[in-house]
C-alpha cells in the first residue's frame, strides 16, 4: 500500500489535511486578497461580522479588518510553528543521536542537562526568555525551540538507543564504517518516522505556545498573529465575541489539523512505533 | 529500607540539580533589561541619581556579580531566600504564603484530570472504532488543541457573568468572614473553574495516552492468556489491561506535573488565584531578582519532589523495579 | 472622525447634576469594596510613591493641606497658613488634637521630622520642592514655619499627602527606615487604620474612631480586592462584588458597558492635581527625530482625535501644546497641529527622509497603551515613516528611557498643579540626566527656554510668571520637543449609591473619609 | 471408537482483505479423540493455530470463520456468543500458549493469576482458591511452590513460567488442552522436561491435547497423531508413527528430510592444520550499573574461554541461553571487547584493537546474523547494503556496486536483487542476502550467530545448503553458533559446547555426537526432541 493510501485510511488525518492546506492557502494568498496591512484602520471599530459589506468578520477595536488580520495571522502562526520547531529538531536531534549512539557517560552528561531543562517549567522559562529577550518573532521562537527540544533529544535518544544493537547496525559497525557514517546513513534515517511525527505536533504546541505568549502580552508588537488578535481581543470579549472568537477558532482548527494530520503520519509511517510516543 | 534510601538519593542529586537551577537562572535574570532599582525608581514617578544609588546599593547591585552570586547561594544553602523589594517581604514569607493555593489548585488539577483522562481513555479503548468513542476521542482532541487562556475566559463569561452560578476569581469571598466548614465550601466553589480549566487541556492528554497504552496493553500475549481463562471482559480490562496500561501513564503525568505549574501562570491570572504562577509574571515584570529566583527555585523543586513521588509510584505499581532486575 | 462619544457627554451631564444636587444628610456604616489595580510594593508614602500606593494609603495618611478640583489648598493637618509679602516666609498652623493611629498626638516636631529628615532621604519628589527651602523650624507645638532661599511659585501645591506625607517621628527617628518593622502595618493620622493585607488578594483598612473630625469617616472599612486580570476586575464590579472602580482598573473598552448598568455613576473628577498628559518622547539627539521638521511631521500625522475617541471612550482632551488646559499660565494663542497626513509628507520630503528605521518604544501599562501604540504606528507608516514598534516589559521601558535608547516613546506625566512642579521638568537643560525616565529625557536643550523657566518659577506675582511662560511655550510649541499627545480623562466608576466620593484634586487618593452609602 | 473430545468438520475461515490469500485455512477437518494428543505440525502461515483459535473464540479481529464446524461436548462452538464461549474457556478448555515471558501479567504474583481461574468461574472462596493453586503449583512440579505462589513472573524462569501456565490451564481439569507452540522459545533441555510434564498429566488426568508446532522433533515425541497444514489445507492426516516413518505426502517427506539429520557427519580431515584463529583465556564480564537504589550484579558471561579455528575448517559453538556463546561471537568480530585474555587472527592480535586501527582491520572477520529481518537496513537498497563495506575500505562506488551484482548471483539472488529493498524479499531470502554481504569484504573469518535459527526447517536446509556448497567453493572458515545440536551436527567439522561462559567440552563433531564425555553434552542430547525415534529409523 503507497504512503498516501495508509495516510488516507485514517479520515481524521484527512480532513485534517485539507484543514492544513487550506490555511496555508490563506497564508499564501493573504498578501493578495488583502494587500493592505491588516494594521490599517479601515472602518468604524466594532463592526460585528457581516454588518458591513466587505468585513465579513467584522472589525476590532481600532476598525482595523479581522479577516486581513486572520489571513495574514496565518502566515505568521504558522511561520513561527515550523521555524520554532525546525529550530528545537536541530537542538534535539544531534543531542539524542550522541547520547544515544555513544550511551555512557557522554548520554549521561547530555540527559542530565536535558533533565535540567525538563526541571524548569515550560512556560515559566519561555517567558522569562522573552521577557529577557524582549518580544521579537526573533526571541519567540529562540524561547519556543529552547523549551521544546527536550522531548525531541529524548525521543531521538531512544530511538537511537533501540536502533544502535540492531543487527543492520552492527553489520555496518563490521564492514567498518565510521561511527559518522553509522549515525548519519544507518541510523537517522530509520528514527525520521516519530520524528516527523513529533514534529508536526510540536508545530502546533508551538502556535499555542505563542498564542499564550502573545496573551500575556508579550507577542511580536510588529506582526499580526492570531495569538496577538486574541490578547488585545480579551479585554473585550464581553462587547466583541468575534474578536478572540475567530482567531481562536483559526488556532483550534490549526491545532486540531495539525494533530490529525500526526496520527494520520502515525499510522502511515510507523504502525508500531506510536507507543514509543510520551 | 530501599525506599529511604531511594529517596535519600534523589534527594541528594536534586540538590545538585537545583543549585544548577539557581546559577542558571541567576545569570538569566541578569541579561533581562533594568534592574529592579529602575523599575522601583520609574513606579515612584519621580527620580533622581541619588535615589537610585540608595536602592542599588540597598539591594546589593553595587556589588560585582560573583559577590552577588555568593551572596545569594550561601543564603539559599541556609533556607535565606532574600528580601523581596518589591514587595518589602522575605522572600520566602511570600512564597510560602502562595504556595498552598497553587498546591491545591495543580494538585485538584492534577487528580482530576487524571481520574477523568484515565476513566474517558479507558472508555475510548473499549469503544475503539464506535461512534462513543470516536467522540470521546474528538472532544480530547478539541480540548487539547484549545488554548487554555480562551476556556479561561470563556468559562469566566459563561459560568460566572451570564449564568451566575461560580464565583470567578479569588480563592475565597472576601470579607465574609467564614470558617470551618463553610471556609471550605467556600474555597471549593472558588477552585471549580480554575481547576477544571487548567485540568483540561491535561485531561486531554491523559485521555489520549490511556486510550493509546491500552490498545498496546490488549495486544499483550496476557490478555489472551486472561480471556482463555474465560474471565469476563470487565475483568480483563480493569485488572489486566488497565494496571499495565497505567505505567507508562504514570511516567508521562510525573513530567506533566511539572509542566501543571507553568499553565498555571495563565489559570491564576485569569482566575486572580492567589499563587506563585502569577506571583513568578509580576516578580519577572518587576525585575523582583530575589524573589523570582526563589519561585525558580520552589517550582523547581516542586517538580523534583512530583518526580520522586511518580518513581515511588511506579515502583509501587511495577514489581519488577523494585528487584531491580 | 470628529466625534464626542456617548460616555463623554454623559459624564458632562453628570458633572452638571451633581453641581447643582441637594446635599443629603449623609449616613454612617457600611463597608466598600473597590479595587487596587496593580498591587501596591508598599504602602508607607514617602517611602513609595507609586500611584497605587497613592490610592490606598492616601486614607492612612495625611499631609498638611488638600487640594479642591480647582487647586484651591483646603486645610487638613494644617489648619490655616499665612506666607510673608516677600515670599520667603511660610507658616503653618496646625491643627491640635490630632492623634496617630497608635494613640501618639500629632505635632510640630512630626512635620519637621517628615519634612527635614525622612523625605529628604528617601523622596525625591519632595527633596526637588525642598532644594528651594533654607530652614524648617517648630517655634510651637502647633506652628511650623518654612524658610525658602528665593520666592517658588508651587510652594503651596506640594503640601499633598501623596508627596508630602506627614510620617511619626516617634516610630522613625533613628532606625533604618526601610527596614524599620512597622513598614509593614503603616501608622498614620488619617480617617481610615490598615487592618489586614492577604497579599494577591485584598487589602483591607478599617475606621478611624478617633479621627478628628466629627462623624467622620462614615464608613466602617474599606476593602481593596486585588485581580490582576481586567476582564476578571470588570465581573467584580458587574457581579456586585465591589462598588468602586477607580481609574485604570478597568481597560478603556469596558467603561461605556459598564457605565450603562443600572445605579452606575461615573465621573471624570478627582485628578486635577495630577492632570495626567500623555507625550511622546523623541529623542533629539541624533537619527530622524533629531531633525524639528521630523518632529513636526509627527505631530501632523498623528490622528489625536481618533486615540482619545476610539481608545479614551472620548475622555480627555487633545493638548494645544506643552501646557494643558488644566495647567497654569497656558498660552493658547498658538497654532495647533491639527491632523494633516499632507502636510506631514511634505514637512518629511523637506527634510529629505530617505526611510531610515525609526523606533517606536510603547509604554507597557495595558491594552490601551498597546492600541495607542498601534495606531500611531500606523498612521506614521501612512505618511511614509519607517516605524517599528519594540515591545517591551516596564524593566525594559525603563531602561532604554533611562539610557536614552530610544527614538520615540510613549509615556505620560503628572502637572502637579504647576508648570515648576510638573512640566517645565521636561524641558530644561538641567534636568538632562541618564536614569530617570521622567527628566528631560529627549535631550532639549534650549537657552532661552531655560532662562525663561528658570526665571518664572521665582518670579513673584502670578502675573510676571505668565508672561515668562507664554514665550517659552512659543518656542517649544514651534521646536516640538516632545509630541503633545492627550491630557488624559480618568474616569472613576462607581455606584450612585456610593455618595461624596470625589471630594478633592486628587480624587479617590484621599475620597474615602467623605464618602458614605445612601444604602 | 468412542466419540471424540473435539470434532472439526469443514472448517473455513476467511482472512481479512488485503492478506495474502483470503482463507487461513479452507475445508478443513479433524478430530481429537479422547486421552490422545493431537499434533497439528506446519510451518509458519501454514494456518495451523488457527482452528484452535477459532473453537477458543480467541481469532485475531478482522478473522472470522465463514464454513463448517467444530463440535465440542456436543456443540458447535461456532455458534457460540462471546458469553458462552467464555463459560466454556478456562473450565472445559484450557489453553497454553508459545511465550511464557509475555504470556503471564507482569504485575499480578503467580497465585494470584491461578485463582482467577477459580473466580471467572466460580469455583470457590478466597482461601481455597490460594489452596488449589498451591496443589497445581506442586503438581506442575514447580520448585518451592510455596514461594512461587507469592511471586511475580519475572522471577520465574521460562520453564517456570511455562508450567505456571500448564497450572492455569488445567486449574478445572478441562476435558481439552490446547497448546499453542508452547515449547518454541524454551531451551532444549527444558524443553524436553515441559514436554514430558505434559505427556505426564496427559495420562494422569487423562484429557485430550491438540498440541501445535512446528517441529517434527517433537512430534515424535509426544504426538498419537498427527496433521500436517499447509497454506491452510490438510496435507496429512493419521497416526504418529505412520505418518514419521512412511509420509505418504511429498511436502510432509521434505519437512521431516528437512530437520537436520542426526546421524552423525563422517570424520572430516586428521591433523587440524595451524590455527587461523586462536582464542586463549577470554574473559568477559558484563556488570549492570548498580544503579541508585540496586547493587551492581555482575554476568560472568565468558569465563577463560579457549580454543582454535583452522583455515577452512567451520566450528560449531553450542550452547543453551545464557552459556556465552553469542558473546562469544561478538568477542570475535570484536563486537565486545573481552575483559582479559586474547584473541589472534592469523597472528594479529585482534584484542586491543581499537578505534580508527580496528575499524580499518574490521573487514577481516564478518558476520551472519540471526534475524534476516533486523540485519538489514530497511531504507537501504540491497545492492547498496552489500557494496557499503567495499566502499567502507576504499573501493569505487561502481566497482562496489557490480561486486555486489556478482555476489548476489552467488548467493542464489541474481544480480537484479540489487535494486529492490529488503522487505521486497522472503526471510530466507534475506538471510541469503546477509550471508552475500558477510562474503563482500572477502574477509578472513566468518562467525555466523544462530544464522537459520530463525526460519522455517525447509528453507533452514537451503541456507545450510548454501553454506556448505560457499565452503567448498570459496574454503570458507566458519565459527557457527547454534543452540540447536541438530544443525551444529550438519556443519560443522568440530564443536565446541557451552554452559555458563565456560567450554564443557570439544572435540571433533563425532566424538562429541558418539562419545561424549561430559554429563551435560550428553543431557544436551538426550534432550534433542525426537532424538529417540531417529536413532530407531536410523
């Protein structure tokens, strides 16, 4: 059975593929459909969706378009989803691999560190990191990869772990390749499946991570996110429901895909794998 | 006899983990932009040099940076956590008067959404591919991928303003002058939202991974085993799969713990719920140096002490462990 | 978008009624509860300042005199007061059988203490207003008399309990007054004693029964709640929980909801003294604000009307220039700067702007301030400014003011009643001076300016003074040092039942021992 | 005749779609009459578990039987619901199964697991209940019992473990036992004493077992009759003896040819030439980190190991689990590094080699592995597998590439084989594929580990063919590990016996097979099962 045919089995994984694309397509089509900056005042403050023609979401506080803000949030939240975790991969990967091929006291000096930053909580470290910072998309998504490598170092180590005594690897240990060689070419390869798959959910840990950052009040002041639209909406939540509605709807749905679209690269990539999952 | 010393060592190498906390956190803290002195000096709305001298030299920032680090690690060694300027209280006065209300908040979180996540995944795993658990399912999936801060709100706005029937923030009425039971009674109506928004999205979790491990743990030779014996389907799955299907659930919800006390900055400052996770926001927005790297540390700590109780656990609930085979 | 919004009108009719109510016959009891928003560090004033501390600990303490919403002085611990023709010579009579909150009297030796010892230490508000004073003498019990080196205009405007509190000598003298213990329960001559402060959750104050004036206060206690989320402050008043909301704890965008519920009252009053104004910094030494054309071309791009509308519910008033309405000796023959996208782009092509990056630094008080930003940052990048906004925490706001590393931002400052006192701290040359953000942060420096500040907050009569001013604010408006951005409108919500509220200039800093329930 | 215990009349069932074929097994019939043990033999996916399955209600989801039935006491089982079957499983049926280390619940002691049996079925209170499983716990002759009964599995040894579930399934004395393979992961000397334990109570109680395998071996003995499957048909079906000695079937002749003859290889050569290997007091030690709240423990897994390797010549390492003998290997190609003794390949020392130097000296000795499916990188064609170590030691891509081609071609594949991945081929296949890159480096010495213990007896006999027919070609040395005495007997010209990490015993393949001289070579023997009835047809 191809790939994609395992993938399609799954329904959930689907739908939330087609969910995952079209918002792309909106990040995608935003500077098009919208070309004005979504920062522009444009009509009265308060516009409840569709009570003028052409503002089919309504307007915020400011009467700025939410619709604008939504699609180009899209682009952002989901800029800030993939670079956070693209960054995070390339701390843990390397990290898991040498614990886990070499194992000893190198792994031990490496999960100790890697415990050591499980010890801090989450959230508490990645805004002290963007307080110190100081809020950029830059600074965001440092703090995001630096509080989200740790699960991938040790999935990655594990992985490693249970891979480095199977017999193909040691048969390359035999015919005398090099340990570079082993871990790049034998081993990595074989671990990509769950890493993928943790991956596309660390994405959208990452877009409600930055959501909630955002909430507090400590989102990219120059770009429009969805986790910032819901932050300055909260105030008026009671006057404006559409406000923290829509963005947070478009993360949900966001979240939601993207958790649907990793079980679906579960079970397509790694039948039996997901249990080593945590 | 094992477990004293068991604990004994996981006591000794969190220490060793929680002095790193403190140095790390220490140079953290120093690269934020002002000092707590500025940020004193700019509330009082007016200033001058001569203002700002007497409070850096009052809070030791006059000093070079290592002496401020001995300073401050010799201190901890002797339980001194500093004074909070801030604040004009010790730092552990103020700590240990908020502790108890995150306690009961991600402690009632905790137990909660553990025993729903663990009684829906079960649910789940026994409906797997009917519509019941299909929507067990999609509702987990729903609550984890909504941001906790919007059911915050919303469950403000629903429970609290248009149907009355919860109180909204605070840990108890003020000025009400309850006690005993009715303190309590109080108290309890006062954690419902909170701890049941921030044992959400957890629930979620702990549904998905229960669901998930069980499914693993009916594939186990044993459960064959179980239903040649002719024991009825409840059985197995109560006794056979669910005690196999918790350890791994065991393992992921000590990490979760920890994790508990980050989500709960956003709870209690949604719900003004009286604890450290919003005592950590205001600490950081006010440069209060002493006192956020005491919350460090105590979070720290508190996740430390759930790691252990979640290896005593485990050892409890895994005999293979305890011979240590 | 000209528009006076519902709620301003509201508060005009409102203001109206109230001038011309029959007063009632008020009733004693009851308890109120209101809100502090954000937690106060402390609430010994004179050791903090903040306004939050202000508000609560306004009704522990007291200083020598109170200010009407007009400014007029009105007696409080000074009875009455008399100044000698030259200027120089200041007494004060207080009043007798005044006791602490402990059961000590009140007396001279207390003022001169407060004055010469513990606010020259640890004020620096006060010592700017005590620089100008030579001596600080008891002749009685009962009498204190003030000794200035040169004639000060605002001398009789820095008496306020906030700035000038009146602290036992009997519990201070000799002991480190940081670490001094009763810090922590606060004593003081005013209506209302601290009882309780549960931190993150309430501060609680009780009745003064041996106040000095007769049946006052009428309430038995006050309660101040602490919620640190606004949404969660606006339930507390929308669920009955409390009565009061003071100015700023709740956003801007509930006020008009809640101003519509039933037996709500909502008035504008009570920060006369204070006159919060809203500026932008921008830094005149170097990069495009350095230029006069660029500063300019902001005041002209920025849609004041539409901030104060849409962010402040109509509240407030767009400033002409450096002196606000409220502000003595204002010169209002000056040309405002009204908004003008055109005349911006053609003051920018002037200059020769070529798109350098320009930053714009919001002040990080909450989600109005953050809007504002966002506004102006977008009607900067409408004519053509390259803006970027840097978000940032008050430690960082602080800092890069204090260090002047900024090219604009936001802030906002307190006129005290007086141009010496509050506004010309902005402009003078003397007060350049790295960390503080509350001197002449944008490095203006002008001669003339300076010799003319300087001479008029000696000069004596009034009338000399407002010449000097008028001519200075000539300058300034045509230099734009700073952009003028709105003379805030606090507005403080409350029941209509809560009667007698806002009695003074200072508003609910000190309203408490008036106010009663009509309940 | 009296009526059988169990009667399969016409049995089909159907296999979900997207499998291989879409019956397990199709129209299929027999009995198990009563006080007989009923061998089902067959080789993997020859459908043999399944009926038992099914008459169990035990069939994995998605499988469901479509025709026939099995009648049992008087009833079609096939019609029952879940409800009855469970009634009937555990009381009148019990059932044993192939793993014993995943077979029982980790987390419940052994008492525990046997009452259940009492409590599904209502047998008994509380203390009787612990009473009874002690009296099984004796019967099924596990040593203390009173202790065994208070612990948990993972204290138990596979043996143990098997007969705790032989206990669980005859708690209520079933009138049938089913057994499921149920000696396929046990060594042979514990094998042969499960295998007589059931024998034992078969007659004792004297109930009927359907006893599954795969293993001729053991049909010898202990089956009354036999039914061979293949692709889920009945190739055979009668009397154990019948069908051993004269299988009429051809497919039933090729798997009884197939099980490695013990009839013992003729003496090879006399002198044994100058040793191309020799190994002199290995010895290694594997310590588990004596962790925070356990002591360290140490395995003395090779204890001053011995012994020389000649050019040409294969030499059989045997040895039960945990005898050392796979460490052994690993030693060898230096996949371990021995704590003490030394290890020369035609006089270098291979001992102390580390890094850059023993990676570049690594080509010399090579090895086949047991899994055909873990030895070989799933995401990596097998043309390229076989080049890598060619190109490892500096040989061109292409010139790696054709070699691979060639050694394909040897090994039986042909040289398209180098384009396809591995899961495209059948385990022996694979296993063939494993034994092309082992001969890619040219490499001195080859030690093959457990290289056939992993497939079926038919494709066993090809591999081992193949390895006899590359020996004669390219005079091949061979270190074998094997625990199986059988194979080590077909291969190998000398044989070296393990027990412990200690060498009990060699010497040339015949004198240790005719005359062995150690007491525990010759329980190994003994306990080969089906070793009795060949001697007789030899």
């Amino acid at each position: 059975m191809s790939f994609f045919a395992r993938f399609a089995q799954n329904r959930g994984a689907l739908i939330g593929l087609i969910i995952l694309m079209t918002i792309i397509l909106m990040a995608i089509l935003a500077p098009f459909l919208y070309p004005d900056s979504p920062w522009r005042m444009v009509q009265r403050p308060f516009l409840s969706p569709m009570e003028v023609d052409g503002f089919l979401l309504g307007t915020d506080t400011m009467g700025r378009d939410v619709a604008a803000g939504i699609m180009h949030g899209a682009w952002v939240s989901l800029l800030i989803g993939l670079v956070s975790t693209t960054v995070a991969l390339a701390i843990g990967v390397p990290l898991g691999a040498i614990a886990g091929y070499y194992g000893g006291l190198i792994d031990d000096g490496l999960m100790r560190f890697t415990e050591f930053f499980q010890t801090i909580p989450n959230f508490a470290l990645a805004i002290v990191l963007v307080a110190i910072m100081q809020p950029s998309v830059t600074s965001i998504v440092l703090a995001i990869a630096i509080v989200s490598w740790p699960p991938v170092a040790r999935l990655v180590r594990a992985e490693f772990m249970s891979l480095r005594h199977r017999e193909y690897v040691e048969a390359a240990r035999l015919v005398g390749q090099t340990n570079r060689t082993i871990i790049l070419r034998q081993i990595l390869p074989n671990t990509l499946s769950p890493i993928i798959v943790l991956a596309s959910l660390m994405v959208a840990t990452a877009i409600l991570l930055e959501s909630a950052l955002s909430f507090l009040g400590l989102g990219d002041p120059n770009v429009m996110s969805w986790g910032y639209m819901i932050g300055a909406a909260r105030t008026v939540i009671r006057q404006a429901w559409w406000l923290s509605f829509f963005p947070g709807f478009a993360i949900l749905l966001t979240v939601l895909a993207l958790n649907l679209v990793g079980e679906g690269l579960d079970d397509a990539l790694n039948p039996k794998l997901s249990r080593e999952r945590s | 006899m094992l477990y004293a010393r068991l604990i004994l060592m996981r006591l000794l190498k969190a220490v060793v983990v929680l002095f790193m906390i403190v140095i790390f956190n220490f140079f953290l803290i120093q690269m934020a932009p002002g000092d707590p002195a500025a940020i004193l000096a700019g509330e009082a709305g007016a200033t001058d040099q001569e203002f700002l001298r007497q409070l850096r030299e009052r809070f030791g920032l006059d000093q070079p940076l290592y002496v401020q680090l001995w300073r401050y690690v010799s201190g901890i060694a002797m339980l001194d956590f500093g004074y909070s300027y801030r604040q004009q209280m010790p730092v552990l006065d103020l700590i240990l008067a908020r502790l108890p209300a995150t306690l009961l908040l991600t402690g009632t979180a905790f137990v909660l959404s553990l025993a729903l996540g663990i009684v829906a995944g079960s649910m789940a795993a026994a409906r797997v591919k009917k519509p019941s658990g299909s929507l067990i399912m999609a509702l987990a999936l729903i609550f984890y991928a909504t941001p906790l801060f919007w059911v915050a709100l919303m469950a403000v706005v629903l429970f609290s303003v248009y149907l009355d029937w919860l109180p909204a923030y605070g840990m108890y009425t003020v000025g009400a002058g309850l006690d005993g039971f009715a303190l309590i009674l109080d108290v309890a109506k006062h954690l419902v939202l909170p701890a049941t928004t921030l044992a959400l999205f957890f629930m979620a979790i702990y549904t998905r991974m229960t669901r998930a491990s069980m499914l693993e743990a009916s594939q186990q030779d044993y459960v064959k085993t179980a239903r040649a014996k002719g024991l009825s389907p409840r059985v197995i799955q109560r006794r056979h799969i669910l005690r196999n299907a918790l350890l791994p659930i065991i393992t992921l919800a000590g990490l979760q713990a920890g994790q508990m006390v980050g989500g709960a900055i956003l709870t209690e400052t949604v719900f003004a719920w009286p604890g450290i996770g919003r005592l950590m926001y205001e600490a950081l927005m006010q440069r209060d140096y002493n006192l956020l790297l005491g919350i460090f540390f105590f979070s720290a700590a508190l996740v430390i002490v759930f790691n252990i109780i979640t290896d005593l656990v485990y050892r409890l609930a895994d005999p293979r462990i305890k011979e240590g085979s | 978008m000209m528009m006076k919004t519902p709620l301003a009108t509201a508060i005009a009719a409102l203001a109206l009624t109230s001038t011309f109510a029959i007063a009632e016959e008020p009733k004693s009891g009851g308890t109120i509860n209101t809100i502090i928003q954000p937690e106060p560090p402390g609430l010994v004033l004179g050791m903090v300042q903040n306004a939050p501390t202000r508000v609560v600990a306004g009704n522990i303490y007291e200083g020598l005199l109170r200010y009407s919403t007009d400014l007029e002085p009105m007696p409080q611990l000074a009875e009455s007061w008399d100044v000698s023709d030259d200027g120089l010579t200041w007494t004060f009579h207080l009043r007798e059988g005044v006791l602490w909150h402990d059961g000590e009297p009140f007396t001279s030796a207390d003022v001169v203490f407060s004055a010469d010892v513990f606010h020259r230490e640890l004020n620096p508000s006060a010592r700017a207003v005590l620089q100008h004073v030579e001596s600080i003498e008891a002749t009685d019990d009962h009498t204190v008399v003030f000794t200035l080196s040169a004639p000060f205009g605002p001398f009789l405007l820095s008496f306020e309990a906030g700035t000038f509190t009146m602290v036992p000598k009997h519990l201070y003298e000799g002991t480190d007054f940081r670490d001094n213990e009763h810090n922590n329960h606060p004593i003081g001559t005013g209506a209302f004693k601290f009882e309780n402060w549960d931190r993150g959750t309430v501060i609680q104050l009780v009745r003064n029964d041996d106040y000095y004036e007769d049946d006052l206060p009428y309430l038995d206690g006050i309660n101040w709640h602490i919620i640190p989320d606004g949404a969660s402050r606006a339930v507390a008043y929308e669920n009955g929980t409390v009565d009061v909301l003071p100015n700023g704890t709740v956003e801007n965008f509930d006020i008009p909801r809640l101003a519509e519920m039933d037996n709500t009252c909502i008035t504008d009053e009570g920060h006369e003294y204070f006159s919060p104004f809203a500026m932008l910094w921008m830094n005149n030494r170097e990069g495009p604000t350095a230029d006069k054309r660029f500063r300019q071309a902001v005041m002209y791009a920025m849609d004041r009307e539409f901030a104060r509308d849409v962010l402040w519910n109509g509240l407030g008033n767009v400033p002409l220039s450096a002196f606000g309405s409220n502000a003595r000796f204002q010169n209002d023959e000056l040309e405002p700067y009204d908004h003008n996208p055109d005349r911006a782009r053609e003051l920018l092509d002037e200059m020769g702007y070529d798109g350098e990056e320009v930053r714009l630094l919001p002040l990080p008080y909450g989600e109005t301030w953050t809007r504002w930003a966002e506004a102006v940052q977008q009607n900067l990048r409408e004519v053509g400014v390259n803006v970027r906004t840097q978000s940032t925490d008050v430690g960082g706001w602080n800092q890069r003011l204090s260090e002047w590393d900024y090219d604009m931002a936001f802030t906002f400052l307190y006129q005290y009643g007086d141009p010496a006192l509050g506004i010309t701290r902005s402009y003078l040359s003397d007060n350049i001076e790295k960390g503080s953000p509350w001197n002449n942060v944008e490095g203006y420096e002008n001669e003339r300016v300076d010799e003319l500040f300087n001479e008029a907050a000696t000069a004596f009569p009034d009338e000399e003074r407002e010449a000097l001013y008028h001519e200075a604010q000539e300058i300034i408006h045509e230099d734009v040092p700073v952009g003028w951005l709105l003379e805030l409108g606090f507005p403080t919500i409350y029941r209509c039942d809560v009667k007698d509220l806002v009695t003074s200039g200072v508003g609910v800093n000190d309203g408490f021992k008036d106010a009663w329930l009509d309940r | 005749m009296s009526e059988p215990v169990l009667s399969i009349r016409g049995l089909t069932i159907a296999l979900p779609k997207g499998a291989d074929r879409p019956y397990a097994v199709e129209d299929i019939s027999y009995d198990v009459e009563r006080g007989e043990i009923m061998c089902v033999v067959g080789e993997s996916g020859s459908g043999k578990s399944m009926a038992a399955n099914a008459l169990m209600g035990l069939l994995p989801k998605g499988v469901r039987p479509t025709a026939g039935e099995v009648i049992f006491d008087g009833q079609d089982l096939l019609t029952l619901t879940e409800k009855q079957h469970r009634k009937l499983r555990g009381l009148h049926i019990g059932m044993i199964f192939q793993e014993p280390m995943t077979a029982l619940n980790p987390l419940m002691r052994v008492g525990a697991q046997i009452s259940e049996v009492f409590e599904a079925h209502g047998k008994y209170n509380g203390k009787e209940r612990q009473a009874h499983a002690l009296a099984l716990l004796e019967e099924v002759g596990i040593p203390q019992p009173d202790k065994a009964i208070r612990a948990y599995p993972f204290q138990l040894s596979g043996g143990q473990r098997q007969r705790v579930m032989i206990a669980m399934a005859l708690a209520l004395e079933p009138k049938l036992l089913i057994a499921d393979e149920p000696t396929t992961a046990l060594d042979v000397t514990t094998q042969a004493q499960i295998l007589e334990l059931i024998r034992d109570l078969q007659k004792r109680r004297g109930m009927s077992v359907m006893f599954i395998t795969h293993d001729f071996g053991v049909v010898a003995e202990v089956a009354s009759r036999v039914c061979v499957m293949r692709y889920g048909q009945i190739v055979e079906l009668g009397p154990a003896k019948e069908v051993l000695e004269n299988p009429q079937h051809e497919y039933t002749r090729a798997l009884i040819e197939a099980i490695p003859s013990n009839i013992i290889p003729e003496a090879r050569g006399g002198e044994r030439p100058a040793p191309l290997l020799e190994v002199k007091g290995l010895n290694k030690i594997f310590r588990s980190k004596g962790g925070l709240f356990k002591a360290a423990r140490e395995v003395r897994a090779l204890d001053d190991v011995s012994f020389t390797l000649a050019p040409g010549e294969t030499v059989g390492i045997v040895g039960e689990s945990g005898s050392g003998k796979s460490t052994l290997g690993r030693c060898v190609v230096r996949l371990e590094r021995p704590d003490s003794g030394t290890l020369s390949l035609s006089g270098t020392d291979f001992t102390t080699l580390t890094g850059e130097e023993l990676r570049r000296q690594r080509w010399r000795v090579q090895m086949i592995f047991q899994d055909p499916y873990a030895s070989l990188n799933p995401r990596t064609r097998v043309g390229y597998a076989i080049a890598q170590g060619p190109m490892a030691n500096g040989v061109s891509r292409d010139e790696a590439m054709k070699q691979a081609g060639e050694l394909l071609d040897l090994v039986g594949l042909g040289a398209v084989a180098v384009d396809r991945f591995p899961h495209e081929f059948s385990g022996g296949q694979r296993q063939r594929i494993g034994i092309a890159r082992a001969l890619a480096l040219n490499p001195e010495l080859i030690v093959a580990d457990e290289a056939v213990s992993a497939l079926d007896v038919s494709i066993q006999a090809q591999i081992l063919e193949l390895l006899e027919d590359l020996k004669q070609k390219l005079s091949l040395s061979l270190l074998f590990i094997t625990h199986d005495l059988r194979v080590a007997a077909q291969i190998c010209d000398y044989i070296i016996v393990m027990q412990h990490g200690r060498i009990v015993e060699q010497g040339t393949a015949e004198t240790v097979f005719l005359s062995p001289r150690e007491a525990y070579t010759r329980e190994l023997l003994e306990a080969i099962p089906g070793r009795a009835h060949e001697l007789e047809s030899a």
